[in-house]
C-alpha cells in the first residue's frame, strides 16, 4: 500500500542506509546490512514526520494532547527498536517535522513544540534515543555539517550552528522566514483559481470512476465519506463505498458519515484535473478531517493514493495470498496464543517487531493492534490476525 523507499550505498568500503521515508522491518534492515558486508557505518531514519495525522484531525484538545504524545512516543519507540536490532556505527535522526508559513496553514505550527508537539526535531529525538539507548551512538546534522566515515569525526558548520529549534525562538524565526518567502508564496497560491461551477459535476464522475477500480477496494472500505467543499461553487456531498458499489450525490440530512473531509473549492478543483494528487493534498494539510469511529481507513487512503488497477489489484493479490503458516506463540495473562510471525497490513516480524499488551498485538511497523481474543484490528481496518488461544 505504500509508496515509500530506503537507499542503501555502499562505496570505497562503507555502507550507508538512508531510510527516507520508509518504515523499515528489523529483517529489512538486517538485509541491508548484510548486502553491505555486515556493518553499516552510518544509518540515517526519521524519527519525526509530516503525517496529515493527527495534524489535520478534529479533536477535543485534551484528547489531541493525547493522540498527538502517543504518535511521538510511537515513533521514538520504533525507531529505537529498528537501531537496537539493527546495529549500525552511527544513528542518525533526520528529517521533519514540517513547519508551516502561510495564512491558511500556520496555526498548524504548534506541532513544532519541543515538549508536546505531535512531531519532534532532531535534536528532540536525538536526546531520547541517547538516554533510551545509551551504548549506541548517535547524532543529528544540520545543512553543512560533515561527517568523516573513517575517523567518525563531525564537522560543524559555524552558521548552522547558530540556529536553534527552542521553543522561545521558533516564532521569531517562523515569522520572519515567513516574510522572506511571502511573496514566492503569495504566487503560487495564486495559480490556484477557483473553480467554475461544473465542480459538483466534475466530482461525481472522478468517484464513480474510482468506484468501478476494484471491488477488493469496495468492501474493505465500506463507509460513507462526506466532502465538506467550501468556497464558491463548494457544496456538502456524499461518496457511499459500498461492497454493492459506490453512490455519490448531495449529502443527505439522514445520512451519518464516518469520515468527514473539508478542504477548499480550488484544491479539490486540482484533484479532479489531475494537477495533484489526493495524497498530495493530505501532505499539504490544507483541509480538515474527521472520522467517527476514530479507526484508521487504509483502504480509503490507497484507493485515493493509486487509483489504477493494477495497483490496486496487486494490494489484493498480496493482501489475500499470504502465507501464515509460519506462526508463532505470545503469551498474555497467563494463555498462549498461536499468531502468524507476519502481520497482516505489511508483513512486519512479529517475533521482533511487536509488543504484547492489554490483550493485544501491537504491530510496531505502523502502530496497529489486534486483539488476541478474536483477531480483529481495533485501530484500523485490516485482515484478521487469525490468531487463537492454545492454552
């Protein structure tokens, strides 16, 4: 379902793995470091993020406050345990989080908080990963800085150095690198008109297209989406995914959607001409998202994200041909309970990439949790985990 990729180099006797994007297994990392002789000198992972959620998200404060320390810890957490299975010479935090600089986006920029935003700086990171795994070595560059892979000696550039993440000086920074692009920025909003009124039109044929992609799609989906277009020639209007099909049309006061998704006339108008992709407008986080129950859809998001079918069909493929008959044993409260060794959604290693507790599975790849019980995702839509007590 994902788009993601790590780079793995190896030159004049060194290996660096650059995870970029990518959510790495531990057997994932392990195989790289193999392909790169056994020792992988530098190991660069994200740590941080510029996820649409729970940024985006409609949420109480106190339970934001909540969801958005649970997706920090989450991340810090797995990151240590990919470096702790994997080994390298030297970690390296980088990337993210995203800081935001025009009008329609910049109350988003309370994620940057050191102590509770939903996404941390490197140098944030850097500091827990040193004290949740001391005897490994770590460190955070910031643009100039050098690192010598034979001496391990780092070079610091004297003006980045002069930069700070603090939270005291993040607003004087952000407002005047907001000013110094105001006018880059100010251009190509611009190119971004609204939309004439043949957009409710133009709407209905883009979802009954994706509706005729994959039935697969369909039935894991299965829930109403409300598209909540503001601005002129905007509207209030239904997508139904159903296993019987897909209906679209203005939304009915009788109808309860699960999800809720509110974003501008002029950028869905960009969707539907192709100039941009759904997943690009979720980067951009210009819209706001809501969903009752609070379960993440992945469905909805990969029928969105590829919209062609022979991806699609490939994520079926997958998804229904695997083989669990290598399992193995957990144990909670006292029983055993027989699982397969990789998890249903994408394939992480249980046997190392997982923990037990409260009576459930936690898949540490991307933060999902079946219960042991009956096998059911209850943090998102996924297969079955098949699992079942032994004794």
């Amino acid at each position: 379902m994902c788009h993601d990729a790590a780079f793995l180099v190896v030159a004049d006797g060194r290996g660096i793995l650059h995870c970029n994007d990518a959510r790495l297994t531990a057997a994932q990392a392990r195989r790289a470091k193999h392909l790169a002789g056994g020792r992988l000198d530098l190991m660069a992972l994200q740590t941080s993020g510029a996820s649409w959620h729970p940024i985006c998200y409609e949420y109480p404060a106190e339970e934001m406050a909540k969801v958005s320390m649970d997706k920090r810890v989450s991340k810090l957490r797995a990151a240590q345990r990919l470096v702790r299975q994997t080994q390298p010479e030297l970690a390296v935090p980088f990337a993210g989080p995203p800081c935001f600089l025009d009008g329609e986006v910049d109350h988003l920029n309370w994620v940057l908080g050191q102590r509770d935003g939903a996404f941390c700086d490197p140098e944030v990171s850097t500091e827990w990963l040193r004290e949740h795994l001391p005897r490994q070595r770590w460190d955070y560059f910031k643009p100039g800085d050098s690192v010598d892979l034979d001496t391990g000696e780092v070079v610091r550039d004297p003006v980045s150095a002069e930069f700070s993440f603090a939270d005291d000086e993040r607003p004087a920074y952000l407002k005047q690198y907001a000013e110094d692009r105001k006018e880059l920025i100010e251009g190509v909003l611009a190119e971004y008109p609204v939309p004439g009124p043949d957009l409710f039109d133009r709407f209905v044929a883009h979802f009954e297209h994706l509706g005729t992609l994959s039935d697969y799609f369909l039935r894991q989906i299965a829930m109403m989406v409300r598209f909540e277009i503001t601005g002129p020639n905007g509207g209030v209007w239904d997508v139904d995914f159903s296993p019987d099909g897909l209906a679209v049309g203005e939304a009915s006061p009788d109808a309860r959607p699960h999800y809720r998704i509110t974003t501008a006339g002029r950028w869905l108008d960009s969707v539907l001409t192709g100039r941009m992709a759904w997943e690009d407008l979720l980067i951009s986080f210009r819209l706001s998202l809501y969903r009752d129950p609070d379960v993440y859809n992945d469905y909805l998001v990969g029928l969105l994200k590829h919209a062609n079918v022979p991806a699609l069909n490939a994520v079926e493929a997958y998804e229904t041909g695997r083989d669990e008959s290598e399992r193995i044993t957990v144990e909670w409260a006292g029983g055993c309970y027989d699982i397969p060794r990789y998890c249903p959604h994408a394939g992480e290693d249980l046997s190392v990439g997982a923990v037990i507790r409260d009576g459930q599975v936690h898949c540490l790849a991307h933060n999902f949790a079946f219960d042991l019980a009956t096998g059911a995702c209850v943090n998102a839509r996924a297969a079955n985990l098949t699992s079942r007590r032994v004794s």
